[in-house]
C-alpha cells in the first residue's frame, strides 16, 4: 500500500470517532491525508484528533450531528477552512443506533433516528462537501450501505435495511449527477465487523444466530477492521478513477449479488 497515497488530500469522515470511522481516519493519516472527523461524540473526536496530531497527522474536528443540515454546512465549511479544501467524503456516520431488531419493539422515533441519520445525514454531508469538491476540480465520495441492506440480515431490523438500502440509490443518483464535475460516488456494504459497539450486539445474539452467521461465510472467519479500511480507502483513492455509482460488498463472500 502505497504509504503517500493521499499526501495533499483533505478527508472529511463522518462518523469519524466510531469504530470503522477512527480506524479510517488513521490509516488514511499514515497514508498522507489530512483528516477531519465529523461526529456528535464531542469527547471522543477530542481523543482522536490528539492522537491523529501525535502521529504527525494534520487533524481537526467538529461535533455536529448530521442530521440538521445546516450545521453539516457550517462545520463542514469550517473544516474546509481550517485543512484548505477537502477532497474525500467517507459518509460513515449511521447504524441501527441502539434501536431494537423486532418489528414489535421499533418506535416511530426508532424509525425516524434510523432513516434520518443514515439517509439523510449522508444527504446532508454529501451536499455540504461536493459544494467544496467543485472548487478542487474533482473528488471522491465513499457512502455506507451494509449487507443489512443488500439482504435480509439476521442482526438488524427493517429501519436499518430500509437506510442502507436507501443510500445505494442516493449514491447512484449521485453519481449521475457529479460525474462532469470529476466527483465519484461510490457505496461500500460491510458485513459484519466487530467494532466494540458490534462485539457487544454478537455476543448478545444466541449461539444459533451466531452461528447462522458464522457458517454463512465462505471465508469461515470474521474480518479485522483493517479488511473493511482498505476498500474503503481503495474507493476514496484515484487507484478506482474509472469506477463511480458503485457498490462494494465486502462480506467473506456472505452475501454473493448478482
Ligand atoms: N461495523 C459493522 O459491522 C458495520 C457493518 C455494515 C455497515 N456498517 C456501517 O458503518 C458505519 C460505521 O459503523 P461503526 O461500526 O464504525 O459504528 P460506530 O457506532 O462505532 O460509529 C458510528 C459513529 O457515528 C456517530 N454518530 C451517530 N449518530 C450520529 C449523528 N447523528 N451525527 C454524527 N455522528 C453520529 C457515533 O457517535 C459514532 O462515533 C455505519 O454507517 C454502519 O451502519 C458497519
């Protein structure tokens, strides 16, 4: 892996203080890039900037729930701002949020926190950041889809697959229409990666669901956080130029679309 990759990128990462988030952030650092984390976790965007900055890595970060669209703007101007431009997207804030799996159990707020920072977040932050991409004459977006949202996962519930399969058509949609402006937008589908948040729902699963998992994955194992990291920063890399509007599954082969 080339380790200048990104030497003179500005990355923007939603979601950035969680799991898939700060292990992006770090190797996207070590391969060049200036990192801005965007997240509500205010103590935890503190920890990893200081961290990124203690690697030598030029960082910055705002808490900002990307929900509300105009504060996605203003953070995400700010960030532009203070790294000079930004040139990468990865839109990983989202997830099933705490909110339970059974149909029984889901609130209409469970709903609406699930569709809305997922769908519209990724929303939010696209629109804020292809403004920024636009004056740098290109870009890159990668948005988080899930096998949750590519199949009928045993793990999460209906508001989660209704949102990661929403962000598949916004990220085509998308794609369409940045395409001229040099901007590729492209999905990653994660199976399942066990963050600290993700181990604690695994163990919760029982021995059968666990192992319906398990058993369903060719490769037999589960995957370190790094083999989602590197197609993620494949997409956001000039190393996929010609490849936009699409969707990357990286699952061990549990999930294998047409
Ligand atoms: N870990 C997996 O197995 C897996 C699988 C498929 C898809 N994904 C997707 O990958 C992405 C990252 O997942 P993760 O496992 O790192 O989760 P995580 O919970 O560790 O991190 C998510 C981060 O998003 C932040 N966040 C939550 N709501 C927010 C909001 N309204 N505004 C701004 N930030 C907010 C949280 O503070 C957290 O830091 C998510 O979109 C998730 O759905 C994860």
């Amino acid at each position: 892996m080339g380790s200048n990759r990104f030497a003179g990128k500005v990355i923007v990462i939603t979601g950035g203080a969680g799991g898939l988030g700060a292990a992006i952030a770090h190797e996207a650092g070590r391969q060049g890039a200036s990192v801005a984390i965007l997240d509500t976790n205010k103590d935890a965007i503190a920890l990893l900037v200081s961290e990124l900055k203690a690697a030598g890595i030029t960082a910055d970060g705002r808490a900002v729930d990307v929900r509300d669209g105009k504060a996605v703007t203003t953070a995400m101007n700010e960030l532009a701002q203070s790294l000079s431009g930004i040139d990468i997207l990865i839109a990983a804030a989202g997830g099933s949020l705490g909110t339970p799996r059974e149909l029984d159990d889901i609130t209409d707020e469970d709903l609406d926190l699930v569709l809305d920072v997922n769908v519209k977040g990724t929303y939010y932050c696209a629109r804020a950041a292809i403004a920024h991409m636009k004056k740098r004459g290109g870009g890159s977006i990668v948005t988080f889809s899930s096998i949750g949202g590519r199949s009928a996962s045993p793990v999460t519930g209906v508001p989660y697959a209704a949102a990661k399969a929403a962000i598949l058509g916004l990220t085509r949609r998308l794609a369409k229409e940045v395409g001229l402006e040099k901007i590729r937008v492209n999905a990653i589908a994660p199976g399942l990666f066990l963050t600290d948040r993700l181990a604690g729902m695994f163990e919760k699963l029982s021995l059968v669901e666990r192992e319906e998992v398990l058993s369903a994955i060719p490769l037999g194992r589960m995957p370190e956080l790094r083999e989602c990291v590197d197609p993620v920063l494949f997409l956001a890399s000039d190393e996929s130029s010609y490849i936009t509007g699409a969707v990357l599954d990286v699952n061990g082969g549990r999930l294998m679309p047409n």
